[in-house]
C-alpha cells in the first residue's frame, strides 16, 4: 500500500503542476483573479504531495521493502539505517523524486513568504516554477517510477554502490540539489520578469536573497563532494575535473556571476538584459548537470546506469525549457530599458569585471566537459580532457580576479578613486610582501607557483578584512566604538567580507596541497619505517577487520615526529559482499598545518603492503575556505534588507526613536 | 532584432544538436589509443599457485593471442568467464589473463572455482601494467597479433556476439586488421 501511496501521490503532483502552470498564467493575461489566486494553494498542495511519496519512498527503504524494484535495486537489509535513508536519493529514480521535492519547496517558500511581491510577478513566478516542475513530473511518472514493484519479491536487495556508502556523500547530493533547484527560483524571476517586460531595482532585490541561499547550498554541496573525494577515494585529491564535477561547477561560476550582477541591477538600474541572461544561464546549466549526470552521456564515477529512452525525454525536456526561455529572451529583452553608462574605476566597472571574468573561466571549463562530446559527434573520434587543460586555462583565468577581489569593495559606485583603493590596500600589500618573502624562505627551491599562489591568498584575505577594519574604525577609534561598529555594520558588508576572505583562504589551502605536498608510495614489511616531510612513519602491518556490512583490512601506521609518537593512524581497505567492490578509507591525521594521509593498498605478500604515505600541507583551509564562503552567503541573508517589509520596518523603528528624543 | 539578443539561442541550437546527436552515441565504444601500436613492455609474476608469468615477449610468438583482463572482484567477469573456457577448450585461440588489482589467495580462489582457461596469467597488482594498457574497466579484452601489436579492444563482457563481429573476422584473416608499426 505504501508504495501505491506514493506513486499516487506523485500522479497527483503532477496534475497539480499541470494546473498551477497553466490556470494563474492565462488568469494574470486575461485578468481572472479566481484562477491566478490558484498559484499559491497549488504550490503548497503540491509540495505537500511530494513530501507524502518522498516520505513513502523513505518508509520502504528503512523497512527495506523488496518488492519495490528500487529498494531491491538499491539497497540491502544489512545496511546501516544511514545508508537506508541516503539509499532513497543514490539512485536515478529517488533522486530525481528528491529534485522535485526540493522544487516544490522553493515554490512553496515563495508562495509562503512571497507575499511583498506585486501579485502578478508571484503568480508568473509559480507558474513557471511548476512548468519545470511538470517536466520532473512527468519524467518520474511515465520512465521513472521508482515505486514499481517485482514479483515474487526477492529475499534481498543488490544493496547500495559502496561508494556512496559514506557520511559525506549521503548529504552531499541533498545540497548540491538544494543549489540546482534553488537557481530555479532565478529563473523564474528572470522568465516572469520577461513576460511582464519589467526589470527593475525592486525586481533585483527579491531575486537575490533566493540566488544567494541557492548558491550557498551549492558551495556546501560542492565543498561535501570534494572532501569526499579526498578522504574515500585514497589519492588524496580533491578535486578531478570529473564531468560531473564541472557539471556542478558550471552553475557555480554562473551563479556567483549573477549574485554580483544583481547587485549591479539593484543599485545602478544597469546590466538587466544582461542579468536576466545570466538567471537563465544559471539554471540552464544546473539542468544541464542533471542531464549529464542521469543521461549517461558522459562516462563518470557518478553516473547511475540508465536508459536511452530517458536521455531522450531530459534532453526534450531541456530543449524546451532552455530553448523556450532563450527564445523568450531575444524576442523580449531588447524591450527593457537599458540603464545608464558607467566610468571602468567604479564599483559597477569592478562588478562587470568580475562577470566577464567568471563568465570567460565559465566558457572554458564549458568547452573542456563538452569538448569530446562535440568532437565525438562530429567526427567520431574519442577524446579525453584532462586536468592540464583545466589546470592550464583555468586558474591562469581566475588569478586576475581574485587579484582585483580586494579592491572591488573600496570602490565608490559610479566614479571611484582608484589612489584612493590603493592608499587603502597598503597594509595588504605590506603583508602580501612579507608572506611572499616568509613563504620564499621557508620553501626555498620548491615550485614558484605554490609561493605565488600563497601570495595570492594572503592578499585577498588581507584585502577582504580592510573593509571591516575601515568601517568599524578598529586601531582609530576606541574598541567599545569599534564593537559598536561592527555590531551595527549592514550584515551584507560582514557577508561579502567573508566570502571574499573565504576565497584567499581556499586559495592558501590550494597553493599548499597542490605545491608542497609530499608523498611516498612504496611496498612496507611490518616494522619498515619510512620519513616523509620530518615524519617518520612506522608500519606495524594489517589485520583483518569487520564492519556492520563489509570486511576490511586494517594497516596500522606509528608516526613519530622529532622521535616522539605523534599518532597512530589506521587506514582501511574495504570490501563489500553486495555488491562486491573495494573502498579505500584513508587514515587522516590532521595537524594545524595540514594533513597526514596513509592508505593502505593491495597486499604484497609475506605481510607487506603497498602503502602511499601523504603530507598534504595547509590542505584542511580548502574546506575551511569553502565554508567560509557558504558562511558569508548566510550571513548576508540575514541582512535585515533581505527580510520581509524590513525596510518599512526600519523606517518606524527610527521614526519612534525620534518621536521617543523629541 | 539585434544580434546580441539572438545569440544565445543560436549558441544552444548548436549545443541541441550536438547533445542530441551524443545520445545515440554509445559511451563504451572507446577506442583505445594503442591500437595499432605495441603493447607496453611488461614483465608481470604469474597468479598464485601457477607457474608461468606474463611478459611483453610472450605476445611475440608469432600468433594472434588474446590478453583478457579480470579480476575475482570483478561480477561481469564471471558472465564472460564460460565463454573463455569454450574457447580454450576448443583451443580457438591462446588466451592470456591480465589479474588486475588483485589479492593473489582471492585470484587463485577463483581460478580453481571457475576454471582456468589462460594459458599464462600475469598479476598486476599495482594496477600499472593495466594503466599503460589504457584498461578503463574490468574486464577488457584485447586482441594482439604475433609481433606484439595491439589489434583491437574490447571494452566490459566478451560475447559470443562480439566475438563473432569483432575478433573473429579479424583472427580468421576475413577483415583487414589496421595498420600496425609492428
């Protein structure tokens, strides 16, 4: 019955979304309030829809329910209740079922909490929201029913890919999604505004506390990933340049891109055709990730196997929404009145600076996922693009960027004062001077780059808290006026701060895992030591282990410092009956420098171990830094700015305060 | 209309076609880049419990062989596993096995269970022969003629379907091999 429930519930949705797409849509063009006042009910019924299948789906997988083919195909009784849980989305079917879940939310949020909206834009708005919506639908519906059942049942199920058995990747795609969809809301701002032919400050300032929250929980999401990555995959990289991974970095660029842009559109009442392209743009790629992931178009790690007939609808699917949305916009866009034109030295220059630039390292790392896939069509000849080329194009790309970051803030909007900036930035520049020079002399003879890079981030760092060390006064005026201050400091300010600081941070961990890092790979007897970086590693050799569904083996690893034990660290090899497959967990010791990292490999006989012994300086600011900055977007939507009515509300507030002096 | 606002749909017609056009593409048809060209020198120990090993000179004997990557990890190799026996059987074909990633007491298990239809079995442990064989995934199977030189790859589960449209119109002289520099 449950599962009946579900995929009832789901046909349901579908029909819900059928009407709120359509019904507001024609009620706002042809002036019948009854059938635009349906948009808002619509979407929290079908919000309440999903969340009842999605929870039946959930119901099945902790129950372990093997006459649903996905829970046989998925999942095992042996699991632990996590993996049942996160089995429910590590699939083709329960994740797509979580994507419209997490869409349906996002409508709901704005029907809910969009209620300061001129009502014709939030009815446009959800209409929009649940023509995607019925897209998802209809493709869980009709190819992807993840409640179907098989008869008879089997005893038990093939279980959960052991990969995706792990704390991380379990809320990994949860975030990632909450990041997709949540560019959904953009888009639909962008499509509404095109049919209404109004973009205008007001319109800015309602997109982009949605823009902010989704690319909030996308950094989360992609930060999860990598760490991931660099924890369970035993190479101790964190980030590959996978298909898949570019595909999730793609909305990212684009998505920061608009943040910025917005802003733009918010204060100077410019770059609005250009905006409305990039929320389009946005999402477009987000959609454009599902499709590759789920498609099978590209060979990938994550890929869950899948049909062609399923790759045929996305990409029907994806014609129509991107196709449709791009069409829109040439025939409307040359309508909205283009703003003013603004000096290069300004605030406003800085942040088409930033756009270009992202939106250029955007195109490459385009090219390079989509590269042998056009070659491949074309010709038929098959290609890979590897890291070089990322690596090569990339990073060369983004070092202008990061390198005016500092800047971007000091400037004035409309005409700024670049000496003045300048003048500003002098203590940066004195503590970028002095951490090149320490960083030089310390790792004297090793690789240029890995100094520059450091550099590169003890600038923007230092760039990024001149900001907060000039508005709050600190060393000028006393400290209770400075606290005072900084209290009082729009919490925008505080979330721009942050974020920027969060990116030298990541770019600190960056320089010090890809220029200093150590390693040592090499077969180990029990009792062989091996120095690594001024650690001494000792291996004590590797026993057999259990856990809850799998068996490992367990190499243990004595590291001295300076003679002294420092740790012990054990690293697993593991491997699982259903379905049979090895994972590697990694022993990782971090220090307030960075990493140690042992794996242990494939048994060489007589006891010995291939073992890969890392030392990965400064590796954990990578994650401190993408943290920093998804702690920065937070911060900045708590700006009371973004909240409802807050600004009318600040009006009385300061017109009692008056009345109370008076 | 102007240009700067039809652009972008234009750009995304090209991407349209292109994704369209990828679908019907079949991602395992990856060629490797060493077809035609000799197999990397390798000189691999045997698997437990046999006695000869793997090296780059026993593919030099003058005779088509096959090198069939797998390991006792590896589910699909179980399905392709019968047919090799057919063909070692009927002495078709000298069949070589590549044990990838293997814990050699697991690999010899598996050999006993299943049967052993290689005539040398060669153990990479590390994994590295395999790498400079461009192996994407196991199993894989690779054609090589007499001299060395790698005729054609066949990447997941040996058919007898496959057998038949690629290797043995190959192996019986019926389909021109490609140019080797053999």
């Amino acid at each position: 019955m449950i599962a009946e429930t579900g995929h009832f519930a789901v046909i349901l949705a579908l029909v819900v979304a059928l009407l709120q797409a359509s019904l507001p849509l024609a009620g706002t063009a042809l002036r019948i309030p009854a059938w635009s006042a349906l948009a808002v009910p619509a979407a929290v019924l079908q919000f309440a829809l999903i969340l009842l299948a999605f929870g039946c789906l959930m119901v099945l997988y902790i129950t372990s329910d093997f006459s649903v083919m996905n829970v046989w195909q998925n999942s095992h009784s042996a699991k632990p209740l996590l993996y049942k849980i996160s089995g429910v989305w590590g699939n083709h079917e329960g994740s797509l079922l979580l994507w419209v879940l997490i869409l349906a939310l996002f409508g709901m949020a704005v029907a809910l909490f969009g209620s300061n909206l001129p009502p014709s834009l939030r009815t446009r708005v959800l209409s929009v929201q649940a023509m995607i919506g019925v897209g998802f639908l209809g493709l869980l519906v009709f190819l992807s029913n993840p409640f179907n059942r098989i008869f008879p049942a089997p005893v038990d199920g093939n279980g959960l890919n052991p990969l995706l058995q792990d704390p991380g990747l379990a809320f990994h795609p949860p975030f990632l999604y909450l990041g997709y969809v949540g560019f959904s809301i953009a888009f639909s701002f962008a499509i509404a505004a095109l049919i209404e032919g109004k973009v205008d400050a007001a319109w800015a300032r309602w997109v982009r506390p949605w823009t902010l929250a989704a690319w909030t929980f996308l950094t989360i999401g992609i930060a999860l990933g990598s760490w991931w990555a660099y924890y369970e995959l035993g190479w101790g990289g964190w980030w590959f340049w996978d298909p898949v991974e570019n595909a999730s970095f793609m909305p990212w660029l684009a998505g920061t891109a608009l943040l910025h842009s917005a802003i733009v559109v918010e204060k100077r009442d410019a770059l609005k055709t250009w905006t409305v392209l990039l929320a389009i743009l946005t999402f477009s790629l987000s959609l454009l990730g599902t499709f590759i992931v789920r498609s099978g178009l590209l060979n990938s790690v994550h890929a869950f196997a899948s049909d062609p007939g399923r790759g045929v609808f996305i990409l029907a699917f994806l014609i129509l929404v991107i196709g449709g949305s791009l069409a829109l916009y040439a025939v409307r866009a040359p309508a909205l009145r283009a703003g003013g034109l603004f000096a290069p030295i300004s605030r406003e220059g800085a942040l088409v600076f930033n756009n270009l630039i992202l939106i250029t390292a955007l195109a490459t790392v385009f090219l390079g996922t989509m590269y042998p896939l056009f070659l491949d069509a074309i010709t038929g000849a098959k290609v890979t693009v590897g890291p070089p080329y990322f690596n090569a194009t990339f990073a060369p790309l983004m070092t202008p960027l990061v390198a005016v970051m500092a800047f971007g803030p000091l400037l004035a909007w409309k005409r700024a004062d670049l000496m003045g900036a300048l003048h500003r930035l002098k203590f940066a520049a004195a503590a970028t001077v002095v951490a090149l020079l320490g960083a030089l002399y310390f790792t004297w003879g090793g690789p240029v780059l890995a100094v520059l890079g450091f550099g590169l981030g003890v600038w923007v760092v230092m760039g990024s808290l001149v900001e907060v060390v000039e508005r709050t006064r600190l060393f000028r005026a006393s400290a209770r006026d400075s606290l005072n201050r900084a209290i009082h400091m729009p919490r925008s300010v505080w979330g721009s701060a942050l974020a920027h600081a969060g990116v030298g941070v990541f770019i600190l961990g960056a320089a010090g895992a890809l220029g200093w890092e150590s390693e040592k790979l090499q077969v180990m007897k029990p009792g062989d030591q091996v120095e690594l970086a001024g650690y001494t590693f000792i291996f004590d050799g590797a026993r057999p282990a259990r856990g809850p569904n799998y068996d490992a083996t367990e190499g243990t690893f004595r590291v001295y410092r300076n003679g002294e034990l420092l740790t012990v660290m054990q690293a697993q090899t593991r491997r699982f009956a259903n379905p049979p497959m090895e994972t590697t967990e990694a022993a990782i010791h971090p220090t307030r420098m960075g990493d140690l990292f042992a794996v242990v490999g494939t048994p060489a006989g007589d006891g010995a171990y291939q073992t890969r012994l890392y030392r990965k300086p400064l590796i954990n600011l990578l994650w401190t830094g993408a943290l920093l900055m998804a702690f920065g977007g937070l911060v900045s939507l708590s700006d009371r700015r973004h909240r409802v009515g807050a600004p009318s509300r600040r009006r009385v507030e300061a017109a009692g305060t008056a009345a109370q002096r008076a | 209309m102007k240009l700067k606002f039809v652009l972008p749909i234009a750009l995304f017609v090209v991407l349209a076609i292109a994704l369209g056009v990828g679908l019907t593409l079949n991602p395992r048809d990856i060629p490797s880049a060493l077809i035609g060209k000799p197999a990397p020198e390798f000189n691999l120990p045997p698997v437990q419990g046999r006695t000869a090993g793997l090296a780059t000179a026993d593919l030099k004997q003058g005779e088509m062989v096959l090198v069939n990557v797998f390991a006792s990890w590896c589910v699909p190799c179980r399905e392709e596993h019968p047919l090799l026996m057919d063909l070692a059987r009927a002495r078709t074909v000298k069949i070589y096995g590549l044990n990838q990633r293997d814990r050699p007491e697991d690999a010899e298990r598996w050999l006993a269970a299943f049967g052993d239809p290689y005539l040398k079995t060669g153990a990479d442990l590390d994994g590295r022969t395999s790498i400079e064989w461009g192996v994407y995934g196991v199993p894989e199977t690779f054609l090589v003629d007499g001299k060395g030189c790698i005729l054609f790859k066949h990447i997941s589960v040996l058919t007898r379907q496959v057998l038949e449209r690629d290797f043995l119109p190959i192996m019986r002289g019926e389909r021109a091999p490609p140019k080797t520099n053999c």
